[in-house]
C-alpha cells in the first residue's frame, strides 16, 4: 500500500541510535521499513541511547554528522518526514552515571537537597550555552524536523522536584525580594499562608522552561528556519508541578508538532489503555490552535514484544484517535539494536490492515470536540491547591489525583476531555484549582461531585449551591443503601457494600450529608453493619442557579460495579445533564464508551472498548443526536446499522464485540 499524502493520519516511527549507528544495523533497519512502507509516513532517529544528558561535544558533532547521513540515505530510499528525537536536553533521570561524563555544569538540586547525577538546572548560562551547540548541530544534520523530549520538565529527574539550586534560588530572589536559602524557601512553600509564594514558584518553573525553549527554536532556526519543531509533554495526572503551560511553551519552541505521553507499557493492567487515552486526551485539548500535527506516543518499555499484545496496542491507536489525536508515534522496536526486527512485525503488519479504518474515523471526527462527563483539572493545581497544617506540598495526595473519577468509564459513562463536556466531575480537592467565579458557573451546570470536594466549596461560600453540608465523617462499618427516589429505578433498598476500611486511609468514603435548603432528594442512606441508620450520603439538588449536583458522600470512587450502583449512577449522569447525556449503553456490559459530537449533534463519532474477557452477545447502545445515521465503521467495511428512535436520539443494536476489542459508530452523513 502506498502512502496517501492526504490521509488525515500519521503514523510515524522512533528509531533507536542502536539501530542505525553501524552500517550493518542500518542495513536491517531499511529491510524493516521497506518491508512496513505503507504505515511508515514519518520516521525520527533518537541521538542517543542514554537519559544521562551530557555528552561532550566533540563526542556529539561526528555522531550528528553521522544521524545527517543516515537522514539522507532514508530520503533516498523514498520516505519522506525524516527527523530527529532529541531525547536529552536537560535529562531524564540518573542512568549509566558511573561511566558517562559527568556533568561539567550544575546539576539538579531537589526540595530535600538530593542532587541528580544525570540532569542539569536549566537556568545557568553554562547549560544555556551546550543547548544551543547541540541542536545547532542536530540542526546541521537537515532534518525535517526536531522533536524536543519530555525531560523538559522541573519534576522527577532521579530527584523528586526540582530545581532548587544557587541558580534558582538566586532567581527566586531576585524576583521576590527575599532570602530564601533551599531550607527556608521549602519551609514556605510547605506553610498554609504562603500561597503566594507557591504560586510564584509554580510561575518560575513555567518560566523557566519557556525560556529554555525558546533557547531551542533561536538555535534550530539560526541554522535552518524551514525546520519544524514539536514537544512532547508529560501529562497533568502525573503533576501539575511544571505548571503545565502550553499555551507558552509551544509558541516559544514555535512548534507545530505535538506528542502527549503517559505512562502504558504492558497488559498487565490492561484498562490502563483508557486511562492513557484520558490523560494524552487532556494534553490534546489544552494545546494551542497552532498545533496541527497531534501524535499519540505509543510506548513499549523496555520492548519485549509479549510484554504488551499487538491487539493492545492497535486499540490504544484507536482510543488515542478518538479522544482527538491524528498520528501516531510509534516506539517500540527498542532502544539497544540487535536481535531480529522481525520480532516487531505485527504492529506494522496489523496497522496497514487498520489504517484504513483509523482514516475514516480521524476524517469523520475532525475538529469535534469529546462529550461527556468533564473530569474537572486545572494546569496550576498544584501553584494553586490549599496547604492544611502539618501537610507536605510536595508529597503524594490521592486527593489530588485528577484521575480518580476514570472509574466512572468502567461503568459505561462516557468521559470528555474537552472542557464543554456535558456536565462536570470534582473530585477531591481539585476544586482549589479554580477559581470561585469558576466553580460558580460550574455549579449553575450540572456537577457531580464528592464530599471531599463539597467541603472545599463550602470553604468558598459555595455550599448552599450543593443543597448539602459535610456533618460527620466516619471510616469504618458501614455500607450504602439506595433509597426509593426515582433517580434509584426499581433498585431501591438495594445495599452496595465497599468495606472501606479494607483499602488504607478511609477518610472521605463514608461522610453524612445533611441538607441545608428545600428541595434535596435523598438517594441513599449509611447504615452500619446492624442495618442501623448512620446518616445521609448522596443526594440530589436542583439550586437557585438551575445547576442539578450530585453529592456522594460514600465510597465515591471505588467499587461502582453492581446493577444497582451503574443503574443509577446512569440516571444520575442523565438527570445532572438534562438528558444530554451523549451516550447510554442499556445493559449491564463492560462496554468504556468515548464520544465526540458536534454542537448540533448531527455528526459525531463513537468508540466502544470490550474492556471485559467476555463475549457481549448484545448491546443496545441510546445515542442522544436526534435523527442521526449510525454506521458501523470495521476494518473491512462501514455500513449502515439498523435503528429506531427513542426520547432524544437514536438506539441501535450491537452484537458478538469480542474481549478487549474495539467497535467504531460513525453518527451523521458519509
């Protein structure tokens, strides 16, 4: 197959230095790609084989001369898009320390002192300067163009957070007016009052790296304008502490190209694949409107071909087209060289039979939003989060966790990445990363939320939206039982029990709620062990605003699985919603639904994951666009399914979606 210049998809492919350093490996390398020509649209070289950020540059100049070469012979071979993956420009972590050069500049100093080994501060003019020589020469090797790699980032280089140097002190200081040494300033940034100063820092870190960046385009663009540059970035479900700001940082690279990571390197938690989609999903929808060329980074580490199966990662590709992304990265042959390429077959062998199928969903899909629940996360949560006496800034907090609620996905409720989902999701203490006019209108949509979250609204005067207050909170024996409000179906008095006291720290899964205006609709009740009542712990209000919110005050977050508990979590999502829910899958199957909708709802596309190892015989699958056509888009073929109206929208009937496989609906006109 030839490539299609106007396929609305990329796929492209990372190249380890092992694997075209020799003449010989190269040699394998273009049998490899000749053999795959038809999903090869682009191909970047990596210019080392280490994390360790330094090497010499008298090392370096005859080895980008060398990635020149082989850039040329790749072009000559007939493939197009030949570039460079600059994997180190700051580092990644501390690897192979002991016999790389060590660095020759300042080093990394984390908040608790440690200093890395492998990776520089970014702000001294010494590094500033070996920058600029490095991607001149990765530049003089005429690329197509330049990846920069996620080491640019201020957390987690082998030390925790960075970068707390002389350097950045001095910086910091300027700036501030003060005099902080790396104690005191972590001191501050560890005090309850001292917002400003963490929000600051935040900034310097946002700062930091945009210069940085900068630094890279003057350097790649004094040698050649023509070059296009992309950054990959790392998502906010890791941490928000590099301040997540895109709106900056492409434009000062003057990038063009995008790459969102996560971390999904095998099958050993498979729905992994769909909490990756959400979170490159999130990085998609926050990059600027410059950014055109949007690709999934598939990664295989450390690439040992039974670590993660061929249908896993043809459905990640699928899943990262459907949350909005138009190419993919491919990383997965490995970084060492040697060994038989044709271990790596499948993918590409299995993609050339998909691509077909990725075109017609990326083309039908372009430019729509996703639609959904709208998990809530903000890119300065971490400058911006509240600090409570005796907590640690910088550690751990599930509180914080911004993907806690992907169990809703688990259930069959569709979740959207784009902020004009349907309805909106707090969990925990997210909600400190907006501000209160933010929440406000938040809260005048619909909003489903947790306990832990209704008591950071009740700190902003918000509460009385919510209709409830957070009275009591207990951590142990007791259990849920729904109520006979409509909302509940005929599973009234059904018991979900989560045991929370199983799974460590149960503050926040068994909280009473009491209502504070008229109108509140119990859904469920505590009780303990006796069947005693404990208290209220999820209602329903519509306020003053017309905003309908949900609060959970039980388990909110774990164990959602039963009938009963999808049952009405999905009249739930439908009430808060106004019935604009996207989609509803009928029966009680393992079908993760991810939909994207234009605003008139005529066109749209719908991805179905089997995230089950059993067969669906059937699924009724209620898609809310009113008179829509629905077709079943396969490898093979789209046709039209067979359909009959409901209140809103549509239905249809899907049957025999095997385990762990992918079912593709396009809704509207061919």
């Amino acid at each position: 197959m030839k490539n299609d210049k106007a396929s609305p998809i990329k796929l492209a492919w990372r190249i380890g230095y092992l694997w075209y350093e020799s003449p010989a490996e190269f040699r394998r390398l273009l049998t490899f790609l000749e053999r795959h020509r038809g999903v090869v649209d682009e191909v970047a070289l990596f210019e080392t084989i280490t994390h360790h950020l330094y090497v010499p540059l008298e090392i370096f100049a005859p080895r980008a001369a060398l990635i020149g070469n082989r850039v040329r012979a790749l072009k000559k071979a007939g493939f197009s898009n030949i570039g460079i993956n600059v994997l180190t420009t700051i580092g990644h972590m501390d690897e192979a320390w002991d016999y790389n050069v060590p660095l020759p500049f300042q080093p990394m100093v984390g908040h608790d002192g440690k200093t890395s080994k492998g990776c520089a501060c970014p702000n001294t003019p010494e590094l500033r300067r070996y920058v600029r020589a490095k991607y001149e020469l990765v530049a003089r090797a005429s690329p197509d163009f330049i990846w920069v790699d996620d080491d640019i980032r201020m957390h987690q280089h082998s030390v925790a957070y960075a970068c707390f140097c002389p350097r950045c002190l001095a910086i910091f200081n300027q700036a501030m007016s003060s005099h902080y040494s790396r104690e005191s300033l972590v001191a501050a940034l560890n005090d309850p009052a001292q917002g400003t100063c963490r929000r600051a820092w935040a900034g310097q870190n946002i700062a930091t790296i945009e210069n940085l960046l900068s630094e890279v385009a003057k350097a790649v663009h004094s040698v050649n304008p023509g070059i296009t540059t992309g950054l990959m970035t790392a998502g906010p479900g890791w941490s928000t502490y590099s301040g997540q700001a895109f709106d900056r940082w492409f434009p000062a690279l003057q990038a063009t190209k995008a790459r969102p990571g996560g971390g999904f390197y095998s099958d050993e938690h498979p729905f992994g694949a769909i909490n990756k989609s959400l979170e490159v999903g999130r990085q998609r929808a926050a990059l600027p409107p410059s950014v055109t060329d949007c690709q999934y980074e598939l990664e295989n580490f450390p690439y040992q071909s039974l670590l993660k199966s061929t249908a896993t990662v043809m459905n990640e590709c699928t899943l990262a087209f459907a949350v909005g992304l138009n190419g993919i990265a491919f990383n997965a042959i490995g970084m060492s060289g040697g060994g038989d390429l044709a271990e790596f077959d499948a993918i590409p062998q299995r993609a050339a039979v998909l691509r077909p199928h990725w075109e017609r969903l990326v083309k039908h899909a372009a430019g729509l939003p996703t639609t959904g629940l709208w998990p809530a996360w903000s890119p300065s949560l971490m400058a911006c989060r509240s600090l409570r006496p005796g907590e640690d800034w910088f550690a751990a907090d599930q509180r914080y966790d911004i993907s806690r609620s992907s169990i809703l996905a688990q259930i069959g409720l569709p979740l959207a990445v784009d902020r004009s989902g349907s309805a909106t999701v707090l969990a925990g203490h997210v909600a400190e990363g907006f501000d209160t006019a933010e929440l406000q209108e938040m809260l005048a949509g619909g909003v489903l939320m947790d306990s832990t979250a209704l008591q950071v609204l009740a700190q902003r005067g918000l509460d009385h939206l919510t209709g409830v207050r957070v009275t009591r909170r207990l951590d142990n024996g007791v259990w849920e039982r729904l109520t006979r409000d409509p909302l509940n179906g005929r599973h009234g008095a059904e018991v979900r029990d989560a045991r929370i006291e199983f799974w460590g720290d149960a503050s926040g899964a068994a909280d009473e709620l009491v209502p504070t205006e008229k109108g509140v609709r119990i859904l469920a009740n505590m009780e303990n062990y006796e069947s005693k009542h404990q208290g209220r712990c999820m209602t329903a209000y519509q306020n003053a605003l017309g905003g309908r919110v949900v609060v959970m005050g039980y388990a909110p977050w774990m164990f959602l699985h039963s009938i009963a508990k999808r049952r009405q979590m999905q009249n739930v999502a439908d009430w808060i919603t106004r019935g604009k829910l996207p989609v509803r899958i009928v029966e009680t199957v393992s079908l993760v639904p991810l939909v994207r909708m234009s605003a008139a709802r005529d066109r749209g596309v719908v991805v179905l994951l089997n995230a089950g190892l059993d067969l669906i015989e059937r699924a009724t699958v209620q898609i809310r666009a009113p008179n829509v056509s629905v077709h079943l888009c396969t490898a093979g073929s789209t046709r039209r399914l067979p359909s009959h109206t409901i209140r809103g929208g549509v239905a249809i009937r899907l049957e025999g979606i095997a385990p762990w496989t992918t079912a593709v609906l396009l809704l509207g006109g061919l």
